[in-house]
C-alpha cells in the first residue's frame, strides 16, 4: 500500500510581525493583532478562522511562525488524494452553452 504524502505550501510575509502570545489566537473568530504603532486593527478577523477551519475540513493543517520586526510564515498542508479517493458518484460535467447573440 502506498502512503499519501502530505503537500505543504508556505507563505511568507516581511511585515512588523506577530507577538509570540498571539500566534495561536490570530486563527480565532474576530481576533486582530493591535499595531502598537497606529492603535488601529483593519479586517473583521475572520479570514483566518476560516482559511484554518477549511483546511481542517480537507484534512490539513493550517499554522503560523513569526518574529517580532521580521514577519510572519504561515504553512498549510493537505493529503494528495487521487480521483479513484474522492468519493461521492462520478458524473460528467454538463458543457455550458455558448456565447449568446444579442439582437435589438
């Protein structure tokens, strides 16, 4: 039997960073990181939650590093699955119509 690696993708960013005590709230509902700087929080601190709760759903993970002046890295991953491990019926696609021609 094979295993089913893992595919890990990363993201990186070079912003002011997330202080270490914040690294897991940052995926909670309507948490935001202050910026000390500005006292201003843009978002509604969602997106996220939700990219995290996705990426669960699909069996993955979903996790963040950072360092304080330097930015932040956050890495999912996701099992590779083959069309023959989606399960669920197999139906074909129907074709969309055509550009259609508008007459006054």
């Amino acid at each position: 039997m094979r295993s089913n690696p893992q595919r890990r993708v990363e993201v990186v960013d070079s912003g002011r960073g997330i202080p270490a005590d914040q690294l897991e709230r940052v995926f909670e509902k309507f948490h935001r990181v202050e910026d000390p700087m500005r006292m201003t929080t843009g978002g509604t601190g969602l997106g996220l939650y939700i990219a995290r709760e996705l990426t669960r759903a699909m069996g993955g993970t979903l996790s963040c590093s950072s360092t304080l002046g330097a930015g932040s890295v956050f890495r999912f991953t996701l099992p590779r699955t083959t069309v023959a491990q989606v399960p669920g019926p197999r139906t074909q696609v129907p074709a969309l119509p055509g550009p259609i021609s508008r007459t006054a």
